[in-house]
C-alpha cells in the first residue's frame, strides 16, 4: 500500500518485533481459556496429584456429566433467559415508542423532559442501587422476576439512540403518510419502525448482552438459589473453590456457561462490537 | 381542537400542502403518550431512587425504616472510617494501573490489526471476544490462573523450578493481579474505538506522505497520532468511568483483602448497604461516588460535543 523501498531489512526486522508481540498478546488471551478447558476434561483427583497431567490422557467428560446432572445450572440459565430476554423486549418497546415520541412528535415540555432523560444517562447505577433496594423491599419484588426485570426498564440509553435514529430518517416519509390522513400510531408502525430494525437490533444485543452479564443488581436482589441468575449462580459456586466439587467440576461449569455466548458472539460479532462500541461513545 | 387551528409562524408563511405538515408539529399533549410508559420507568426506577438515595445519605436507615435525620452524620463517619479512605485510594490505584495499560495496549493493537487481512479479523475477533464474557466467568479464569499448585501461572513457574508470584494473597500483587484480569476482559473496547478512528483517516493524506518519502515512524508520529488524539482521550475518560466501578472483579477474586488493600468504593458500598445494612451510610459513599463519576462524565460529554462540533 505505502511502501518506499527505501528500508526494506529495517522495516521487516521491525515488522518481526511487531508480529512476535501481537502473537505474545494472542497467547496471554488464550491461554488462561485452553488452561481452563483442560482443566474441565480431567478427574480431580489425578490433577490434585500433578496439574501438568492436563498435557496427557486420560480426558474425562466426567465433570459435564456431573454440571448437567447435579448442578442447578439449568435453572440458572432459565433464570438469565427470562430475565435478559424480558428486558430485551421491554427495552425495545419502551425506546422505540420514547425514540419516536422524541424525535417525531411536539408535546408541551418535550425538550426540557428530553434533556433530563440525557442527564439519566450520567447517572452510575450504584447512585441509584440503595434507594432502588429499599424500594423493592418494601413491594416485595426482591427474588421475583419483576423485581430482576424491572430496574433496567429505566435507563436512559435505548431512548437516546432511538431519538437519535429516528431523526436520521427523512421527514418526508411520515409527512407523506401524514396527508394520507395515517394516524399517528399507524405511521409509528407501518412506516417508521420497519426502518428502525438495525438499531433495534443494536439495542437489542446490547441491552440482552449487558442483562445476561449483569452482576451487582441481580446478587443483591436474587437471593434464594433459585432464583439466582446464571452470573450470580456461578458465582455462588465459585466461594468454596477447590473443595467439595472440585476443580475440574467448577472448570466445566464455567465452559458450559460461558460457551454459548461465546458462539452467540461469533455469530453475530458485527452487531455486537457496534452496540458495544456505540453504547461507549454514545 | 384549539391547538389544531393556533398555526405556527411555518405554516402561515407555507403555501398548501405545507400547510398540514407544519400544524402536526404544533405541541400537544397527546403525543405525550409515546413517551410516558418508559417516564413511568424512568422516573419512579431512576430519577425518585436517586433523590430518596440523597434523602437516605442524612439518615440512619435500615431496610424497611427510612430512620432518624443525622444530617451530615454519615458523611462525617465516612470521611472518619479508615476503610473508606482506603477504599478511594485503592480505587484511584486500580484506575491508574488498568486506564493507560488499557489505552496504550488498545492503541498498539488497534494499529497492528488496522488491515483488511484475514489474520487481522481473526485477531480482532479474538480480542474482543473476552469482553462478552460474564465478571464472574473471567474472574474464574483468572483465580484458576493465579491459584497455587493447579494454577497455569505455578504450573508454568514449575517448569523452571521456580514460585509463581501469589497474585492474590500477597499484599502488595492483590490489586496487580485483579488489574490484569481486568485488562484481560476490557481490551476489546479500546482497541475498536481506536480502530473505528484509525479508519476514518482519509487514505491521501496517507498517499501524500508516501510521496514524500515519509518512513513509517514519521507518518505513524505526523499524522496517525495527531489524527487519533481525541479519540484517545474519549478512550481514558470512557476507561476511567468504567473502571472506577470496579465491584465484581474485587469481590470474586479477593473478597477486598487482604487488609482491605483490595476494596474499591463501591465494594465499600456492597459491604456497608448490603451486608451490614446500615444504608445510610452506604447511600452516603454512593453519593461521593456519583459525584466522582459525575465529573469524567461531563469531561466525556464535553470531548464528544467538541468533536461533534469540529465534524
């Protein structure tokens, strides 16, 4: 693309150092993970024993038989599904039908109200967490699904970046249906919110990935096991390491909950290093 | 109706078919319906916790009582408990291990993997991946790294017939090891936002430096790094909000210790609010939270406007 012939020894010796640097960083990323996959296919005893045993066989599927068996895994991750998937939709609905309102129509106070719904943005969930607690408590909403779902309907963010879409889109498309005599909410649906799909589909992952992750609301909400959310199940587990279960169980454990998002972001990386990147800047 | 004939001064002057279109942006008050489900959300789950939070931090409160006025009682206990100190030094420590490493190994990286190769996608993809991954996955990862005996790290030392470094129990590696997980988990973000600038460089400035004779240090000095500057500091201040909520990673990994060299302020909070339930005074660490945060916020709100500006 650029390149002078004017140093070409320089500059491959350089691109040496380069490349056995990025291939060092490649390693520490990996590493730790083939560590803990090894760890997972071994019996927990022969490991105790000798940890360099994890280079040769025997392998074992013992200990996903074990998670699949024993653990309350699956509860957990029906926990999380409910949950993140619940305030996916309920996050859509909300910053489509705010976005909308927002961008599109004139209501007395809209902009004073929409420059209090930025300052939202500003606001740390741990500035909020105590009262929100105190709050919960008193409607009983601790250990419910409503009281995991509910907290996350309130951030500001899947508003703004649909106000913002919504802008985007040429006036004239709603103008024309407006003619037709279209209702308001006709318009929303039929015209507007087909146009808004790959921001729906931004806010989706990220308001899925971010509720799935999440870990401070959840642990101090959910406090009996079965209600627990895989993120703070696993947790749970992880207190009494390397006694009970063992080692090998917690490591298969935590391949089984962390793969599948892991294969989820494969498929759908695009989107998802655009919601996290545009969440960042916003 | 009576809106519905107020015309705007659009649509007095607008001829016709204008006419209609302006009046629909007249104000009123049934649009509000759009936007009022998620102000329910947002003003009893949001705005009304945050100011009951400010109420809660003059009074000593339990879970269900909202307790007696001490006005600026827990503050004063705050700036007098030794741990809470601690943990705004411990915090100030973990953001300046983590923020620049961050920024610098997101910058070298976002370069190196800057081409439209097939091993570049690869590597971007792997080094994002981490960043999907649940706090208290990584943190599993890493104690199994760090962890004496089975850990890779002591494994790894083993072959040498050496000690691997107690990243967790010794006093002075705790946060250390911590940061490096956290770097471990956070890298993705840097590195896009530093690759999303990088390729918004206009491609002849590049040409024009060939043409120039320019070696690579002096394009990468001259006009890579100029370009990219304020993407950097949008980068440390996005990091710094971020890592100063350093929470999961602290608990899971090291519970605080040991001697609390390892609690951040909002672990301080976890501990105060919800594990002794004196939630007053967790409100009140809260709020110096929030108003720590408050201020890079704005510092990022202000860089982003700039550049919004200057586009």
């Amino acid at each position: 693309m650029s390149a002078p012939a004017t140093s070409i020894k320089g500059r491959a010796f350089g691109d040496h150092v380069l490349l056995a640097l990025v291939i060092l960083l490649s390693i520490v990323m990996i590493a730790p993970v083939l560590w803990v996959i090894g760890l997972s296919l071994k019996d927990n005893a022969e490991l105790m024993a000798d940890p360099n045993s994890v280079f040769h066989a025997p392998y074992t599927l013992k200990n996903y038989i074990n998670t699949v068996g024993t653990s309350s895994v699956f509860i957990w991750v029906r926990n999380s599904i409910i949950v993140s998937g619940g305030l996916t939709l309920g996050t859509l609905i909300l910053s489509s039908l705010a976005g909308y309102g927002f961008a599109r129509l004139n209501f007395p106070g809209r902009d004073v109200l929409f420059v209090i719904v930025l300052f939202g943005l500003a606001v740390p969930e741990q500035a909020v967490l105590v009262a929100r607690h105190q709050i919960f408590s008193m409607l009983k909403f601790h250990n419910t699904y409503q009281g995991l779902i509910l907290p996350g309907l309130s951030a500001p963010f899947g508003v703004f970046l649909m106000t913002q879409y919504f802008k985007a889109i040429p006036k004239e498309l709603d103008e024309a249906a407006m003619l037709d005599n279209a209702s308001r909410l006709r318009i929303f649906w039929k015209v507007l919110l087909p146009l808004t799909l790959p921001a729906q589909a931004t806010l989706g992952i990220f308001t899925f990935l971010g509720a799935w992750n999440d870990y401070f609301w959840p642990l101090i909400s959910a406090t009996r096991k079965d209600m627990f959310t895989l993120t703070v199940g696993m947790a749970s587990t992880q207190t009494n390491f390397a006694q009970s279960e063992g080692i090998g169980f917690l490591m298969a454990q935590a391949v089984f909950a962390g793969a599948p998002i892991l294969i989820v972001y494969l498929f759908f990386q695009k989107y998802i290093v655009t919601a996290v990147s545009g969440a960042a800047v916003r | 109706m009576a809106d519905r004939l107020a015309m705007s001064p659009t649509a007095t002057l607008a001829v016709g078919v204008r006419a209609p279109t302006a009046d629909i942006y007249a104000p009123q008050w049934r649009n509000f319906i759009f936007v009022a489900p998620f102000l329910f959300f947002f003003t009893t789950l949001l705005l009304f916790p945050l100011l009951w939070g400010m109420w809660l931090s003059f009074h000593k409160a339990d879970t269900f009582s909202s307790g007696n006025f001490v006005g600026l009682g827990n503050y004063a206990r705050l700036y007098h408990d030794k741990v809470f100190l601690q943990s705004i030094w411990n915090t100030f420590y973990f953001v300046l291990l983590t923020v620049p490493t961050l920024a610098l190994i997101g910058l070298f990286l976002a370069l190196c993997l800057n081409r439209r190769t097939r091993t570049a996608a690869v590597l971007r993809t792997l080094f994002f991946s981490s960043s999907v991954l649940s706090v208290t996955i990584v943190t599993l990862i890493w104690r199994i790294v760090f962890i004496p005996n089975v850990g890779l790290l002591s494994t790894i030392y083993g072959w040498f017939g050496a000690t691997a470094p107690a990243f967790i129990s010794d006093p002075s590696l705790a946060m250390v090891g911590i940061a490096i997980a956290t770097i471990w988990w956070c890298i993705g973000l840097p590195m896009m936002l530093f690759l999303s600038a990088l390729q918004q460089i206009p491609q002849d400035i590049y040409e024009a430096a060939a043409l120039d004779n320019a070696n690579r240090w002096q394009t990468l000095r001259s006009i890579t790094l100029p370009s990219i500057k304020r993407t950097f500091i949008l980068v440390i201040i996005i990091q710094i909000v971020l890592q100063f909520q350093l929470f999961g990673q602290a608990w899971l990994m090291t519970r605080g210790g040991p001697n609390n060299l390892t609690k951040p302020i909002v672990l301080y909070i976890y501990d105060t609010a919800f594990r002794r339930w004196d939630l007053g005074l967790g409100a009140a660490a809260s709020e110096i939270l929030f108003i720590l945060i408050l201020v890079a916020a704005m510092a990022q709100y202000l860089v982003t406007r700039s550049r919004g500006d200057q586009a």
